[in-house]
C-alpha cells in the first residue's frame, strides 16, 4: 500500500478525495525524521509542539523533500529545535514549505481540573483516537518515538491535528493554503478510543478533550 492511500484511509478520505493540506506535513515528517537523527538530536521522548504550513493545493506525494535546521535552543531542562522542510513534486514545482518546532523535557499541562465534565460548545464536533489509528500513524510517519508505543500510547500531533482538521473543515481540508497549529497537550490512548470534541470558525479550531481542555489551537486560510 502507497503512503498516500494508507493518509487517506487514516484520516477518512475516500480514494476520490484529494489529499488533505496537511497530508504535506505529514509525507515530510520522514525525512524531518531521518534530519533529527543526522543532527544528533534525542528524539526519544520528544514531542511536536507547533506545526506551520504553506501548501499549494492539490497536495501531491513529493518527489524531493528539502530539511533544513532553522535553530536549536536550550531553556533550562527543555531543549528544542526548529525544522523546516520543503517539499517538490516531480516537476520541480513547490508542494508545500512545512515547519516543526519540536521541544524535549516539556511538562504537559496537568489534566482539566474540573471534576464533571463542561458542557460541550453546540457547534463540536465529535472524534475519537483509537490504538489502531496510532500504530497505523506510527508506521506511515516512520515516527519511532517510543512515547507512541507505551501503555498508554501518546497519539501523535499530526494524527490528532489531521483527524480534527477532517471533521471540522470536511472537504474544505483538501483546500487549506495555510495552516498554523499549537500542541498544547498530549493525548494518551489505552485500550478504549478517546472522545476528541473540535469547534470553531472558517478560520480558526480549538481541539479539547472531552473536558473541554484544549489540546490543539490553530488557524487556517483557504
């Protein structure tokens, strides 16, 4: 099976459908991958904490993927590093220009502190994050971190963004110029799916937990 069949069928788009924007991201993650290794950087445990994007839709499988480290840093106990990739198709058009910034060390936000549930915002959207989404993630990303195979399994950024960008903007996703997004939080997956809630407006989506404590800030231009 292609990379791009196995994005489509685990974010749900049918064989039809164009590749979503942030399909971009997601093929450029390897390489990104194979950049950090290069690079010397302790990817174990590390987490991906904004996503940028500027893609040129329709969104193809690239042909050359570009890496290049834009700066690292240290704060303290928390290290981070700056990637940026972009992406060609075989005719040497540009497909998309993606950037990571990836920290290790970060403490994630404590769980939302309210002891019942808030009362969803009418306008959500409702998903879930199974086990089986994760290793299928996992495999098309090439994304080793062992935070994604532990018990519970962190999801990672990329599958819950995607997902969520699906339901929220439907075949508008395919459309997406520009996409700039948060990780506020992780999400952890055990045996049972997590419920995901998304909500928000043509230009902007917050992804919460079932909670309502927010996982993922962006923003989109079509």
């Amino acid at each position: 099976m292609s990379r791009v069949t196995q994005l489509r069928e685990l974010l749900g788009y049918a064989p039809e459908n164009q590749l979503p924007s942030l399909g971009a991201a997601v093929l450029a993650f390897k390489p990104v991958r194979d950049h950090l290794d290069g690079a010397g950087w302790e990817y174990p445990g590390t987490l991906l904490t904004e996503l940028r994007m500027h893609a040129s839709p329709p969104i193809v499988e690239p042909a050359d993927v570009a890496v290049n480290t834009e700066r690292a840093w240290e704060r303290g106990p928390v290290s981070g590093i700056e990637i940026r990739a972009k992406l060609r198709d075989a005719a040497d058009r540009p497909v998309a220009t993606c950037f990571f910034k990836l920290a290790h060390g970060v403490a994630p936000r404590p769980p939302a502190p309210s002891p019942s549930p808030t009362e969803p915002k009418p306008c959500a959207k409702r998903f879930t994050v199974s086990a089986t989404q994760i290793a299928a993630a996992v495999q098309l990303l090439g994304d080793d971190n062992p935070i994604h195979t532990a018990t519970p399994a962190v999801a990672p950024g990329l599958l819950v963004l995607g997902l969520a960008l699906q339901r929220h903007f439907d075949a508008d996703s395919t459309q997406l110029r520009e996409i700039s997004a948060r990780f506020l939080s992780p999400v952890a997956v055990g045996e049972r799916p997590v419920e995901l809630a998304v909500f928000g407006t043509d230009a902007g989506f917050t992804v919460t937990d079932s909670h309502g404590w927010p996982l993922i800030e962006g923003r989109v231009k079509l």
